[in-house]
C-alpha cells in the first residue's frame, strides 16, 4: 500500500483525499489543516487524520478536535505528499520534501520549474515515471491536454486556437484576462504536449462558479468527418461527450447533472464536450468543452503519485483511478 | 430636416431619440410607449412626445403624463420611422409603415428578409441609399463589420474565428449559447460582408451586464506588424483603440471610463480594442474587442435614415453623426 499524505485541505485537497482513501493501492495517512473550522470537523468525520502546522494544534485542542501530528510528521509518515496549498507555498515546501526524502506531486498554481514533469496521465504518463517532483497542470490545462492527445494521435494537429471563459472573475463584468495573449494555458500545454507547437490560448474572467467553458478551433492535418471526431472523443476515458439528447449546455446543466446522479462532491471528473457543438469544415475542428474546475485534476493527481512510485503503467494506474473514482459511469 | 418618429423606447430606442434631438439635420417627431411609467417621466422630462399604442392613453392621462397622439400619428407625422420595438415585433409593424409609404430602419432582432438591405455604415452604407427598409444588424454584428471592413481593405481577409463571451446570460453560470456553432453573427456578417466567405462565430452567454466581450482571430492575407493593425484600427473613428497606459481590460473598466468622461447614458457607442491585446503571428491577427450593447448600433441607426433618405453620402453622415455624438471625443 502506497501511504500518501495531503498536505492542504482546499477544493482540491479534499478531493484528492477522498480518491486516495478508495484507491485499492492507497492508504491515506491524513491531510495538513491551518483552521479548525467546519471544514477540519467534516474530514474528521470522513475519518481523515488531521496534521497541524506548527503552532496551530491548540486551536484544534481547544474545540475537541484531534490532531494526528505536525505537518513534518505527516511528510515523515508518507511515501508520497501531494501537495494541494495555496498557490505559491507548494514551492516554499519543497525543501521539506526533500529533507525527508519524499516525493512529490504539485498543482498548477506553482511555476512549471518547481518539478521535472507537468503531467496529464493521457498525455506524458510514461515520462514521470519514478520522478521524485511532478506538477499537475491546472484544471484547464489538464482538459486541453486530454482533448489534444488523441486528436494529436489520430488526426495531427496543425494549430489550435482556444478561448478559456473561467469562472470566479469579480464584479458583474467579463475581463480579458490577461489581457495580452496568450494565457498561461498555451505555454502550459506545450510543457505536456510540446509537438502541437502552435497554440494560441486567450483568456477571460466571468463572475460565475465552479465550470469553465473553452471555446475550441483545431487546425487538424487531416479533414474527419464530425462522426469520427466523436468516436475519437467518446474513446477517451477522461472525456465525456454529453449526448445531444440530452439537451445541456451550460455549467448549471451539468451542476444538475452530477447532483442527479448522486456524485460525491458535484465532481465531474472527465472534460464534457457538448456533441451538439462539435462541428468540423475541411480540416478545422470546432467545439465547446466545460471543465469542473474543482475536480477535474483529481484522477491526474492520484496517476501522479503511482507514476512517481513507479508501480504502475499508464493504462493500469488510469483504469484503476476510472473504475474506483466511478469515472464514465452515468 | 428630416423628421424621425421613433417606435419604441427600450434601450435602444432611448438613445436613438437622444441622438436623433441632437442631429442638426433631424427633428425627433416623438417616441412610443406602451407603459406610463418612470421612463415615460424621463422622456417627457427631455422634452419629448410621447405616442400610444391604442387603448394605452388612458393609462398616461390618469398619471397627468400628455400624449401627443397614437402610434399611427407618429408614422404619418414620420418621414422616418425607427422601429426599437421587442424583438419580432418590428417585422408585424411593417404593413403600418408601408401602408403610410413611410420608411423605416429595423433592429438586429428582426429576421433579415424585414429589410432589402442589412447595414453597418463603415460596411455598406452605399447598398442602402434610397431603400425603403433597413435593418441594422446587432451589437455585436455591427462591432465585429466594423473591424472587419478595415482589415478586408487594408490586409484581405482568408478566415474569421470569433468566440462572443455576451452578457445578460441566466443563473450564475457559462453557457454554450447556441450549443451549436455557428451563433447568428457570422451569417449576419456575411449579409453586410459577403466577401469574408469564411467566418465561424461561437457564442456564450454569462451573468454580466452592459458589455460582451469577444475574443478574435482573423486570418490574414498578409503578414503586417503589430504597429501597422493598431495604425489601421486607430484610424477607424468608430473603433477606439484603448491605450494600454490606461490598464483596462473589462466591462467594469469601461463603465468607469465612461462615467469618468460623463458620457450620456454610460454611452460608448465605439469599439473599444484592448491595445495590449493585439497580437499577430505570421498572418494571424488575435485581439479582445468589447462592445456596449446598449449603444453600440446608435450611431448607425442614424446614418440609416439619412442612407433610406438619400440625403448624405457615407462619410458625409458619418462625419456628422461622430462629431454630433462626440464619437472619438475622450
């Protein structure tokens, strides 16, 4: 059993907690906390050990919450720490990590340098491989590279032109955000698939929660039918192509979906292309694809850890995540 | 001078009788209201007639606010008439108009066979001298003909891809609308523009106000500077070009920006380009363009009815039209 430590317990943390505590492979040793709030209450309850940072336990003393340990206890009692704190500390835990000798798996909110590999388990699996430090690329890279992969494989990609609207922008406006392309996307992508080569991301903010939505155009190199696109796309594990039928559009659908379907957390693991959308004319591919921001790097990140631990193929540690995390199962 | 009747006062309609009062070739006839309420207050109080629909002047009489007359009233007085009704209702108004041989201008909500000719002034002004129907396409068709006719003429045009991220979208979430690609606006595009051939629109909608935003990739034919598009569009007195000195990049920052300069209204009836977002690469042009829904087609509202009267020629109106709005005036 592979012990994995969770060292932040945010939207991200959580999640990755939860998948570790099913995995058949995983035992979770506990999650680092710095309040002792609803939240810290609610993973005891779920059964997690909590570590404290130094200086903290009393706060959770103090309200009969238990703590396990220190944050460097929960490192020592791991094999592998994913890292989930806010954007910008995983880099200042680094050498915590090292000290003791631990890999680790970073998020995207941390500069590309802070490991050997950014990782999208479909993508570049292979190549993290007993990699000591590995970073999961955001949530919206991690969909762009899933989506790229295949079309790279079956089609060829000649360029690609994506608008990023993501959700949690301020105020009752849109903002181009940044303002001069590209986004970080564009780069992020090329960490993980540097053969597309021409990638243009543009990047806007929209007061709106929890789904971002990607308006995409691939220049392909060879001209498919909209039928074999689908087909390509409804192959792909991480991927669900949202039934016509079915009548969504929007990231309100899909928060009704989930919650229809009883999904832990309102996760949607897989990137959800609208079929309706998917449009192609000669060689350029049209279609929009919405990303549940709050988990759809869950799966990379537990591929990570069994990459960096080496116990895994890609296509084992992938159908391994699918079938415990319920991921294509509607 | 030629008298106009303005049907309707919505958004729309408001501004174009603002505008219309202080065009020195025009005389506003009046507007028409349904409801007697705080914008009927707000009309008369800017000194304009009010015109009733039948069976609806009671309503005004009880609350002391004078009618001028009925809607058909209006229509003769007219030599033209502006129709700012609700979508749909403009193409039912036309045997009215026709009936009394008056022309009319029609809004972008009406379907294209309401009018011989769809307009943008920049685009087509000349197609529409002497009609008797017109219909302004939307905001958003009117700001993407706009930029585009400057760069057919300047640099030729090989493929549009425009992603139009629009406000007034429902619930607090992104969506795909329409699902299927493409939106109305490359169609519309094309009956002002035939000659782009290739344009794909995909359009969303999201819980914002007063400004879309719309992300652009236009193919070139040539291969300019950075320098020489923002030359071509800074000459253009309908596309403001916003320094990037001035740090904007959303709907709120426009907001501001007007309200700073005490623009009637919060008007920007110009494209606003977000300098810093212009990017080529060989012959592909990406900018951010915004555009103020609610004023954006005012100005070629006005340059149509001097287009159905045959009295001006395109950069006649035009000119007039600008230095009586203050369009460029910043």
């Amino acid at each position: 059993m592979i012990q994995v430590g969770v060292n932040g317990y945010g939207t991200i943390g959580k999640r990755v907690a939860d998948a570790v505590a099913e995995m058949p492979d995983m035992a979770l040793v506990g999650i680092s906390k710095a309040s002792a709030n609803h939240t810290a209450d609610a993973a005891l309850k779920r059964g997690y050990d909590i570590y404290a940072p130094d200086g903290r336990a009393e706060q959770f003393e103090a309200k009969d919450m238990a703590v396990a340990g220190s944050v460097e206890d929960l490192v020592v009692n791991s094999d592998v720490v994913v890292d989930t704190l806010p954007e910008g500390m995983g880099i200042e835990h680094r050498p915590l990590y090292e000290r003791h000798d631990t890999p680790a798996i970073f998020q995207g909110g941390e500069p590309a340098e802070v490991a050997s590999e950014s990782f999208t388990a479909r993508a570049n699996y292979e190549d993290a491989r007993g990699e000591e430090y590995v970073r999961i690329v955001s949530c919206n890279t991690t969909g762009l590279n899933r989506l790229f992969a295949p079309l790279l494989e079956e089609f060829g990609i000649d360029r690609t032109v994506v608008t990023l609207v993501r959700c949690r922008g301020e105020h009752a406006v849109i903002s181009a955000d940044p303002v001069k392309p590209p986004s970080h996307h564009g780069p992020d992508v090329l960490e993980v698939l540097p053969e597309i080569e021409n990638i243009q991301t543009m990047g806007m903010k929209v007061p709106t929660v929890r789904h971002h939505m990607h308006s995409i155009n691939v220049e392909l190199e060879s001209a498919p039918s909209e039928a074999a696109v689908r087909e390509v796309l409804e192959n792909e594990s991480r991927i669900h192509v949202a039934d016509g039928d079915l009548e969504m559009n929007s990231g309100w659908d899909l928060q009704e979906f989930a919650l229809d379907r009883g999904r832990d957390r309102m996760n949607l693991y897989e990137n959800q292309v609208f079929e309706d959308s998917i449009a192609v004319e000669d060689n350029q591919l049209y279609l929009f694809m919405s990303i549940h921001r709050e988990s759809d790097v869950i799966p990379e990140n537990i591929d990570a850890i069994r990459a960096v631990t080496d116990t895994a193929s890609r296509d084992e540690s992938m159908t391994m995540t699918n079938e415990t995390l319920g991921i294509g199962e509607y």
